[in-house]
C-alpha cells in the first residue's frame, strides 16, 4: 500500500549529499523522509555504504561555505568534533611538479577531519533541527512514477528483506559513486543514460598514524600533488580529530601504491619530497593500510534524455564523480544542493523545476569536472579521450601559471581560489595574471627557496 503525506519529499541516501539535500527540502516540504542502506545507530561509527570514507578528506572552504547556508552552525559542530580549519596555503604545505607554493597570507582554508566524522555531524545538525524522518538499513528497490514524473521509490528492509513503497511529491537521489539512477530511470521507460568517463586509473592507499603530540598540538598538513605527466606518485598528510592524522599514497595507472603495511612507509620514501615519510617515520600507526582503487571521473548526461521526470533530481556523486586525487567532490555535492534551494524557493514545486535543478547540478560541476579531467587526461595510459588542441593550449598556461605561482604570492592566492573552487577557472585569465605568466617566475624568490 503506498503511503505519503501530503507536501512529502523523499531522499535517497543519507551521506552529506543527502542529509544536506533533506535540510533543504525542509524549509518548503511538510515532511521529509530520508532513507539509507546503512545502520545510522549512534554507535556505529564505520558506514560500508560509503567505501571511501577510509581515505584521506579535503573539505574546501568554498563547500564549507555552502553547507553553513544550507545548515546553519554546522561548521561550528565541526569546529567543536575537533575537526581542523587551516589557512590555505598559509598553513598546508602545497608542493607542485614545479616546488613548493609559498606559504602567503590569504583567507582561504580548508577543513581536514575524518569523513566519518564530517557525514556524522551533519546528518546529527540536520535531524535535531529539522522535520526529518529516518529510515536507515533500507535499500532503494527502484522509483515510481513513469518517463514525465516520479512519485515515489521502493524500498526494501536489509533486516526483515520485506519491500515497501512510499509516494512522495519529490524525490532527491543522493545514493553516492554506485547509483543506479540510470537503471532506475530507465525502469520507468526512459533511453539509457550515456555515461562520460575519464580513467587515468588513479589508485589511493591510506593509513592513519598518531603524531604522539602533546595537547593542542597539531600534526602537518603537507599536499603532494602527482605529475601525471611523470611518474604520477603522490601523498597527502592531514590532520584530523582526535590528535591523529591521515596518510594517503596516490599512484596513477602504471605506478599504483601497495596495500600492504610493510610497503606503506617505503612508497611514502619515494614521493618527490621526504616531508611526509619523515613526518610518518616518527609516528605510530593507527590500523591497517587501506586501498581504494576504481577513481575515474564519470558522469552521467542526463541532459540526452528526451525528457526528464518532473519531481526528481540526482545530487552529488550520483549525477558526477570526480577523481578524488583533486578533493572536490564534497563541494561539488553542497553547491549542487545550494541550487535545489534555491530553485525551490524561488518555483516551489512547479513544473519544469526538476530539468531546471539538474541542469544547475551540472552547471556547477563544470569547473570541479574540468579541472578534473584536464590534469587526468595527460596521463599516458588514460582512458578516454585525449586531450585536443584547446585543451593542451590550456594545460600549457595552468603549467605555466602553476610555475610562477611558486615564486609570487599573489599568483599562489589565484591559484588556491580557484584550485579550492572558491573562484571559476576564468578567474585565471585576468590581465594582472596574463602578465605574471608572460613574466614567469620570480627567479629571486626561486633562489631564495632553493637555499
């Protein structure tokens, strides 16, 4: 028997996309369900629904100003966890295949905590404050409705294995990197889902260590991005709560990073600097190494259907995923609902918002995409296309750009904006920046570093 009251909005998945998707949905629906294949019980602290959770996290500051909008004080939630702000790249050591960024004044941060923690507190700010129901330990079944409109979903308990459906004047599917919304959409009588994919095979090996600091102190933050060009080895050392800190090894195709402990600290030897290896020689290893491997960037274009159902949308990973190696999925899923609110407090639940939302869920990937994929499709052994003559004139300037970036502060500050989504790509295109490239690095400052 279908059930729903009136004015009902259904979400699927109660990752961040979600919890920050159901938020939104509260301001303008009388009830809010939201729905996930996990135990979401106070005490369970590891989600198997969400595989990448053991890696290391970056949360830019752009994505963390778009969760405070959508979730008023969350940020201070996570400020209060234990989670970690650090001025970019005042406090994180940046190093590119051309040296290290300077570490300039600007305003811009990061957050470094544990995913766990990050989903968990969320989702807690998110039921406490608003007209939200959960239904965890439940699998979403497929949706109801047909190719012009979804009404529902069906769900099926992980415990008792009985289906239930449940109707609702809006859906959001928020079911991360192993969706199915294709499938589903294409179970209602909709054409197949033409995916774009983007594999330069990017592999990620984590391990989290306890600095052994006393109290108040912080451990490094040091970001080792690889070139894909090269040998496309790199590693990211970050702080998170509770005085420890996260270590992730990343290979590309042809140079992935061992999963085995043993082999954790000589693979961390032979990133282009000893700072990391250094840093985890005096530390204490907390748990297993852990390896994630199918990284490739992929989404789905939903704009080739003929139509799109009214009532629906996909956020986050479930419309885009982006190769982590550049940490901008997390902001990409909170810009993407910043656009749902927006358009439904502007059209309510009119005809046409869906299509228009999804297309905005695009729109404000583009950037992240972009960024993405550039970089990864230089590896040699990516799969995909390959870069055509536009985009190697624009991997030319980001070299360039990146080059001089490591001598002039205020080429390092562009940078950052736009490497922490905090400003469009065009961003880099100002004639203040097309001089700087044109001059190309402070060789002074290049000298001083090199002392």
């Amino acid at each position: 028997m279908a059930e729903g009251p009136t004015r009902h909005a259904l979400v699927l998945g109660a990752g961040l996309a979600g919890s920050l998707a159901a938020a939104a949905l509260s301001r303008r629906f009388d009830q809010v369900t939201l729905v996930d294949r996990d135990d979401l019980a106070a005490d369970v602290v590891v989600r198997r629904g969400i595989p990448q959770a053991r890696q290391s996290h970056l949360l830019m500051g752009a994505g963390a100003r778009a969760m405070e909008d959508l979730v008023p004080g969350v940020l201070a939630d996570l400020r209060d966890a234990g989670a970690h702000f650090l001025k970019a790249p005042t406090e994180v050591a940046f190093l590119t295949k051309y040296g290290w960024l300077p570490h300039a004044p600007h305003e811009e941060y990061v957050v470094c905590c544990s995913r766990d923690l990050l989903d968990r507190v969320v989702r807690d700010r998110v039921l406490r404050r608003h007209r939200i129901d959960l239904v965890a330990a439940h699998d979403v079944v497929g949706l109801l409705g047909s190719p012009t409109a979804v009404t529902g979903a069906v769900l099926r308990s992980r415990g008792a294995g009985a289906s239930r459906t449940v109707t609702a004047d809006f859906v959001v599917a928020a079911t991360g990197r192993s969706s199915r919304v294709a499938s589903w959409l294409h179970d209602l009588g909709l054409p197949q889902v033409p995916d774009e994919v983007i594999d330069a095979g990017t592999a990620y090996v984590t391990r989290i260590f306890d600095a052994g600091l006393s109290s108040g102190g912080r451990p490094p933050a040091i970001v080792m991005i690889a070139n894909v060009t090269g040998d496309a080895v790199g590693g990211v050392l970050l702080p998170i709560e509770n005085g420890l800190m996260t270590a992730t090894m990343i290979g590309m195709r042809g140079s992935e990073p061992p999963t085995g402990d043993d082999e954790f600290l000589a693979f961390a030897k032979q990133l282009p600097h000893p700072g990391i290896a250094d840093a985890l020689a005096e530390a204490e290893p907390v748990g297993p190494a852990r390896g994630f491997r199918g990284l490739a960037n992929r989404r789905s274009r939903f704009e080739a259907l003929p139509v799109w159902p009214e009532r629906f949308v996909t956020v986050g990973d479930a419309a885009a995923v982006l190769n982590p190696a550049h940490a901008h999925g997390m902001s990409v899923a909170a810009f993407g609902v910043a656009e749902l609110a927006a358009a439904i407090d502007r059209m309510g639940n009119a005809p046409g918002l869906a299509r228009r939302v999804q297309r905005a869920v695009r729109r404000r990937s583009r950037d992240a995409w972009d960024l993405s994929v550039s970089d990864d499709r230089r590896h040699p052994q990516v799969l995909g296309p390959r870069p055509g003559p536009a985009s190697r004139v624009q991997n030319r300037y980001a070299d360039r750009i990146t080059h001089v970036a490591t001598t002039r502060p205020e080429v390092a500050r562009a940078l950052v904006n736009v490497i922490a989504l905090a400003k469009p790509v065009s961003a880099l295109l100002t004639p203040r920046l097309l001089w700087a490239a044109a001059r190309g690095p402070d060789q002074r400052q290049r000298l001083e570093a090199d002392k």
